[in-house]
C-alpha cells in the first residue's frame, strides 16, 4: 500500500475511471444513483487538485461503494479493472515560472497517471543560453517540484539529455510548443532502443509568457529604481 495519500487516491481515480467505462446500467431506476457516484468521482478529482487527498479517498470510497451495491442487486453490472499506469516525461529549464510553465506541466499532467519532470543543469543552461539562470539548479528543482501536477522532479545529466529519458522509461514525452523537434525526439530514441514512447507537443504558445521576456521587463521597469 503506498503511504502517500495523494499517490493512492491518483491511481484509485485512475482505475475507477477505467471501470466505469466497463459500466451498464440493467436497472434504469438506479440512474441518479450511478450519477450521485459519478459526482463523488468529481469531488475526488476536486480534492486531489487542492491536495486534500484524505477527503478525496472517502469521496471515491462511497462512489465505489454505491456503485458495488448496485452490482450486488443486480442493477448495474460493472468491472472493476486496475488501469494501466502511463508515465510521462517533461524537461525544461523553468527559470522563474510563470503561467505559461504551470498550464504546460498541467498539460502534461493530464496525458498520463504520472509526471515526471527533468530540471536542467546549470552548465546545460548557461551553454544553450550563454548566461546564468536567475535560480540555480537546486532551487529550480526545489520550486518545479512542489508544483501539484508534478508527481517527481530531477536535476538532468550534464551530459546526455537523454539520459532521463532512458532511465526513466516513459510512455510520453510532452514537449511545450517552442522546445525541440519531436521528430528529432522519436529518431534519437529509435536508436536508443526506445520505440514505443509517444512525443506529444502542444499546439499553441500560452500567452506570450517566457522567462526571457520576463527578465527584460524587470530590467525595464526595476532596474532604474534607486531604493
């Protein structure tokens, strides 16, 4: 059993999720009960996101216990199923985060049961861009990793960017709009031995949010500022 409350009630709304597909109502009268379960499956969902994940597991107990006692009257007829876990990687930078970071890692969230996230090194950093981060590594990661939608956060290696990648063994790699080729992705771990790992990107830019922009509006707008 896994200590964590937030970890148990993510894969227990993960599996009640694939059951309810397997769902068949044999007892038309008992609809607005199935809905009343269906709505506890909501709270769950509700309360996992705001971190009360005690509530959230006896929210979904009594979703699973209506739907059981259904089953056992023979009005609904319903399979419960352990879903398989689908885990999905993310890199970056996340130098000073912004909304558009937070609704890229939600994103990425929702493309699986796990994510897990790869905070880029400081020497990776400083030879993409040419100048330090704001935050260094450690403090990057510390703030990528209290981020709810992140289920782990790690430095990256210094060496190989795909290191992660094959260490961690994902079934997704999400990718934000204006980061590498996805094509360039797919041919890399083809040779790696990795075939069956879907890249997925986001089709659009959110908002006009990016750390660099960001940067030079404190610059214009602070620096100046004699205190």
């Amino acid at each position: 059993m896994d200590k964590d409350p937030c970890e148990r009630l993510s894969k227990y709304i993960l599996n009640f999720k694939s059951s309810i597909k397997t769902l068949k109502i044999v007892d038309s009268s008992v609809s607005r009960v199935v809905s009343l379960a269906v709505d506890y499956l909501k709270d769950s969902q509700y309360y996992l996101e705001k971190g009360d994940c005690i509530t959230g597991l006896v929210t979904i107990s009594y979703a699973e216990g209506l739907l059981d006692a259904l089953r056992n009257l023979n009005a609904i007829e319903i399979q419960w199923e352990k879903a398989q876990e689908n885990t999905v990687f993310a890199a970056g930078s996340f130098d000073i985060i912004h909304p558009g970071h937070i609704e890229f890692l939600k994103w990425a969230s929702s493309l699986g049961s796990k994510l897990f996230v790869v905070v880029s090194r400081d020497t990776n950093y400083r030879y993409f861009k040419g100048y330090d981060p704001v935050f260094n590594e450690a403090e990057r990661l510390k703030i990528v990793e209290s981020i709810k939608y992140v289920y782990r956060a790690f430095l990256g290696s210094e060496k190989d960017i795909f290191e992660s990648i094959v260490n961690i063994k994902p079934s997704i790699i999400a990718l934000g709009y204006d980061q590498i080729s996805s094509d360039y992705i797919v041919n890399e771990l083809r040779v790696r031995g990795l075939h069956n790992v879907k890249v997925l990107k986001m089709d659009s830019r959110i908002g006009d949010y990016s750390s660099t922009s960001i940067k030079s509006r404190i610059c214009r707008d602070w620096c100046k500022i004699v205190y």
